[in-house]
C-alpha cells in the first residue's frame, strides 16, 4: 500500500510540473515573460498559487529546451530571440512544412482534412474574442495535426519544439488593431485549397501563411513603424500571469 501511495503522490507531482511548465511556455510564447529578464520560482510560484519545487522542476525542462537559463542564486533568465533566429526558424519550418503540406494533400482523405475545421474556426473565434492563449493553442493544434497526417512523428516534434523557442513580439497590440484576424481566417483557406487536391496551390499557401507568422514574430505592423518588436509594444497579458514577479 505505501508504494502504490508513493507511486501516486509522484504522478500527481509531475503533473503539476506538466502543467506549471504549459503556462509558462504559453507565457513565453505570449510574451508575458520578457526576453533578458530573470524571474525567481518563489514569484512565479506564488503567481500560479503552488509551492516552487514544480515551477523550478518545470523552468528546467524549459531550460532543457533552450526557453530559459539558469541565474545562480537568482532565478531564471528568459532567453532571448534575435531577428536572425526567427529567420532561421522561419526557414527551418517552411523546409518542413510547405512539402509536407503538398503530400498530406496528395495522400489524406477529405474526412482526414475535414477534422481539421473545427481547429480552424477555433483559431478565428478566438482571435475575434481576443483570446490570445486560446488563439495559440488552437494554432498550435492545428499545425501540428496537420502535419501529423503525413505519418512522420519525429517531424511533428521538430516543428513543435521550433514554435516553442519562438515567441510571438507585440502580440496584443496585434489583437487591438484586429491584425490576427487574417492570420486566422487563413487557416481556412489553406483547408480549403487542399480540399481541392492541388497540392502546389496549398504549399503556395502555406508559403505565404509562414510568411505572415514571421512577420507577427517580428512585431511588423504593430503601429509604431519600427516593427522591431521592442519596448512599450510588448504589453504583459495579465490573466495568464498577473502581477509576475522578476527576481
């Protein structure tokens, strides 16, 4: 009995290490935690309402992945994303995901393709409701499942561990100016053209999908002019993170 009660106090601590380590990746990805800044475990534990033995456990899976680094006797410095990073990233992606794009849609069945839409309209619904964590998942989701339909899983966690080391710059200023919407609805359409089976049509729109991704990770069109992706145009989104505290 006491090693099935051990074994079950450790599922649920890794659990909440799964989930305190989600957040703070859609934080990142959000841009509530800021690029160069170190926050401390006890201030984001106390954010989250747990104790910081599962927000360090889930900072050093993120450091793992390269999101985070480790400040001696301090906390966590979020790392940051240079403009020749997001042009790599960009590139990698689209090495990746334009051709399989073609295949899926040379290869997947209509039903297939069709059980991609509900994902589709999320992305939209949640941009028109200015759901920013929900528009990320729901994008994330759908990518990924997509790319799921050409049967390699290894492609599918290199495109997954990419979105995770971008973050997307000025993403609320974005959505007050209804500048995610188009990004969205293109989800759609990308459905669209490879419902029809052309498969170059679809890479082509993938192509230019990934083209505007790059340019919402850039910060482009935020109203500054600038589209540097710096200073008062990265907005803190508070209900994910209220009041986080830097170390």
């Amino acid at each position: 009995m006491g090693e099935l009660k051990h074994r079950s106090l450790i599922t649920a601590q890794e659990r909440l290490r799964d989930q305190v380590a989600h957040q703070l990746r859609a934080a990142l990805v959000a841009g509530e935690l800021r690029p160069g800044s170190v926050y401390s475990a006890p201030g984001l534990a106390a954010d989250f309402g747990v104790s910081a033995t599962p927000v360090r456990e889930a900072m050093l899976d993120l450091a793992r992945e390269g999101l985070v680094e480790p400040v001696r006797n301090k906390g966590f410095r979020i790392t940051e994303v240079s403009e020749r990073d997001l042009d790599q990233y960009t590139e990698i992606r689209a090495l990746i995901e334009v051709p399989v794009v073609g295949l899926v849609t040379r290869t997947a069945g209509r039903a297939q393709l069709e059980a991609l839409r509900p994902a589709a309209l999320e992305i939209v619904a949640a941009a028109r409701a200015h759901d920013l964590i929900g528009y990320l998942e729901a994008d994330r989701r759908f990518h990924l499942e997509l790319l799921g339909l050409g049967g390699n899983e290894r492609l599918v966690e290199t495109v997954g561990d990419l979105r995770k080391r971008s973050r997307l710059y000025g993403l609320t200023r974005l959505d007050e100016h209804d500048q995610l919407l188009p990004s969205a609805e293109e989800h759609g359409e990308l459905l669209d053209v490879m419902l029809t089976g052309d498969a170059a049509a679809a890479e082509s729109c993938m192509a230019r999908h990934l083209g505007h991704v790059r340019s919402l990770w850039a910060g482009d069109g935020d109203g500054d002019g600038d589209g540097d992706g710096d200073g008062d145009e990265l907005l803190v989104l508070r209900p994910l993170l209220p009041g986080a505290r830097r170390a």
